[in-house]
C-alpha cells in the first residue's frame, strides 16, 4: 500500500487489514512515497517522519510491514518503480497486490507505464467516503474493487485539526498523536480545505 502518509490515520489501517483478511495476504508492506510528484506545490514533511508514523501505526501488527524503498529511491515516486523494487526484493514467485483508495485509483490511468504496473501487480481498490468507486476503464482481471469499512478519514484533515489545536485522538493511532506532538508537525498549517486530496 503506497501512500504519503502524511500522516498514517485508520482509514489507512483498516483498509489494509480488511484487504489483507479478504485476500488472505501474508503480509501488507506500507511503502510511504519520496517525493510526491503529484503533490508537488503543497508541502509535505519529510520523509523521515512519514516514515517512523508508519512504523509506530504498524508496528502492534506481526503481518505489516514499512518499507524504505521510494524514500530511498532518489528523484520523484512512480509506482511502477515501486512496484518493480519490491519485485526484486521478494523476487518472482511471490504474488503482488497494490492497495489503494478510490480517489487514487482514479489517477492510475494517469500514471505512466500502467500496462506494465498491471503485470507487475493485482490492483485492489477499496471504497473511500466521499468518492465514487466506478469501475469505468479499468481491466478486471488486474483490478479488483473491494468494499472496506467507512473511514471517513484524511491526512489533510488530521493536519489540518493539529493546525487548529483540535484533536486527532483516536484518528491516527495514539503513538502518532505523540510523535506529530513530539516533532510538532502541522502547526503552521492553516485548513484552506478539509477535504482529501
Ligand atoms: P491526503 O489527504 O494528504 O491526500 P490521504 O488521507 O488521502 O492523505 P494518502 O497517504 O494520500 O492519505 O493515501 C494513501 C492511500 O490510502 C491512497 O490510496 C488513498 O486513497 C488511501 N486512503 C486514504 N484514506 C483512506 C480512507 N479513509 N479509506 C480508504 N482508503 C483511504
Ligand atoms: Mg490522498
């Protein structure tokens, strides 16, 4: 599951665990982006902490697991390069599953080389409250859409409440309300919007 978890919510958690129970995966890797392309005007903290939210988030559960490959990776994220990493790293026989939400699912045409990221991996995308989830365009036999619990959840949210002194307890788990606390992130961020991006 890629993502820039910016920073890791629950939404995030129970799509992956709901995922993972449907699908019968071995394990779920959370594989936070490096530079994300896509969001390039807006600022996102580094990847350091994206990374360690990630890891504390993950950490209680013995099937999930963080990887480092696209912040180490230089230049901006391209999930096929991800893709092709952890292809490498857990090497052929292993199946690969792409997690992602409907609002991301959207932009995969988008993005380049889609035939081979289709080869490359079963694209799962899960419901989102607040977005359609349309099968329109997409092959069915590497995309499979899934129903998941609704988390009514962002990242942009949750930055945006540190911002406004409003609380995050029990929207990210409580590990990250100490670490976002501990290196003060979000504090200068204003809620220009509230809604996802
Ligand atoms: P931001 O508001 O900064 O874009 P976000 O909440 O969308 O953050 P991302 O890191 O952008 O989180 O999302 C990573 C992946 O998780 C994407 O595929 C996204 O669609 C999915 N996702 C995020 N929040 C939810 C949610 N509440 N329910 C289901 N999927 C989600
Ligand atoms: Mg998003």
């Amino acid at each position: 599951m890629g993502g820039t978890f910016d920073p890791i919510h629950h939404g995030h958690l129970v799509a992956a665990s709901e995922v993972a129970d449907r699908f019968g995966l071995d394990e779920v890797v959370f594989v936070p982006t490096g530079d994300p392309w896509q969001k390039g005007a807006l600022r996102v903290s580094p990847a350091e902490d994206r990374y360690l939210m990630t890891v504390i988030a993950t950490a209680s559960n013995p099937r999930f697991h963080v990887s480092r490959a696209d912040i180490d990776r230089r230049g901006p994220t391209y999930t096929v390069d991800t893709l092709r990493d952890l292809r490498a790293q857990y090497g052929p026989k292993t199946q690969l599953f792409f997690i992602t939400g409907a609002d991301a699912l959207e932009k995969i045409l988008s993005w380049k080389d889609t035939a081979t990221m289709f080869e490359l991996a079963h694209f799962i995308g899960v419901t989102r409250p607040g977005f359609e989830l349309s099968d329109a365009h997409l092959p069915a036999d590497t995309v499979s859409l899934v129903q998941v619990p609704a988390m009514a959840i962002s990242s942009t949210d949750c930055r945006a409440r540190v911002g406004a002194g409003k609380p995050v307890w029990y929207l990210v788990p409580d590990g990250v309300v100490q670490y976002i606390a501990k290196r003060g992130l979000y504090q200068g961020v204003i809620s220009a919007s509230s809604s996802p991006s």
